[in-house]
C-alpha cells in the first residue's frame, strides 16, 4: 500500500496469465515462468497508466511492497481471486453491451446511443432519482456505463483470455 511520500509505484491486480510467460520487471531475466501476475500501473490519484505488465510472482511481490515468507505465493493467491473478478466483470460488460445494444469497441453512434439511453430510462424507471433527469443526463449515464464496461473487457484482454 502507498501512502503520502511513498515512492513505491502502485499497482492494481487484473489477474494471473500463462499466456505470457516472461517477466516484464526491469533487469530481471526470468522467462519460461509457469504463469505471471498481470498488474496494472497506478498514477497517484489511482487511475490506470499505460499497459497491463506482467511479472513472476517474486518480482510482482517487490514491486507490490509484499515482504516476508511466501510473499510471491500470497501474491499470486490475491492474483488469482483477480482473475476470476476480471472474468466475471467481463462476462457482465459483455452481457450489458449486448443488452442495450452496444458494441464493445468504436465510437458509439447517435442513434444507438439514444436507443440504449431509453432503454436504460425504462430499466431504472423506479429509482427515486429517475424523474428528475433529462435525456441528456440518461445518455450520460449510458455513456458512463459504456466507458466502464470497456474498461473490464479491456483489463479481460490483459489477461490474454480467449473471447467468448
């Protein structure tokens, strides 16, 4: 954990990979590993930067600040209850997408956009704060949903999983 002052890079767990095999820590030279943690980098405020890196469990265990015996198996045991939540968010940004009738990738276009926030208005029609807003505040929130549902098939390709 960093916290102010800390000079620790931050880190957040997308899950575990064999599809890429070789650790990406600078200067370390393992390759030929079973399996690798695949972090994501951090900027002070937590949002992500740049690529997913992949590291063997030792060197993912130092980077991430975890000391003491079995420091890369606890990692890679926190690694794996990663995974199996990138799956799951990814299954769900696959089902919602479809569900309004978005795709995963490209520009969303206006027309779809307005059927999706309509869409949308009808599924949360009874929430209390629902009368309230416009259309243009429905398509902001599709277009947040949009954003974050990509964002989960993005950390799912991270993992270098098969589509589904």
């Amino acid at each position: 954990m960093t916290g102010p002052g800390s000079t620790r890079s931050a880190f957040r767990h997308i899950g575990v990979t064999d599809e890429c095999v070789d650790c990406q820590r600078p200067g370390c030279p393992q390759t030929n590993l079973r399996s690798t943690v695949v972090l994501m980098p951090l900027d002070a405020d937590g949002n992500d930067v740049g690529e997913a890196t992949y590291y063997g469990s030792t060197c993912a265990a130092m980077v991430l600040g975890v000391t003491g015996r079995g420091a890369g198996t606890k990692v890679l045991a926190a690694a794996r209850g990663a995974a199996l939540r990138t799956c799951a968010a990814a299954e769900d940004a696959r089902r919602m997408l479809a569900f309004y009738g978005l795709l995963e990738t490209g520009a969303v276009p206006e027309e779809a956009l307005v059927l999706a926030a309509e869409r949308y208005r009808v599924q949360h029609r009874r929430a209390h704060w629902a009368p309230s807003l416009t259309r243009h505040d429905w398509e902001g929130l599709v277009v947040d949903m949009v954003l974050r549902k990509r964002a989960a098939l993005a950390d799912a390709r991270a993992l270098r999983l098969p589509a589904s």
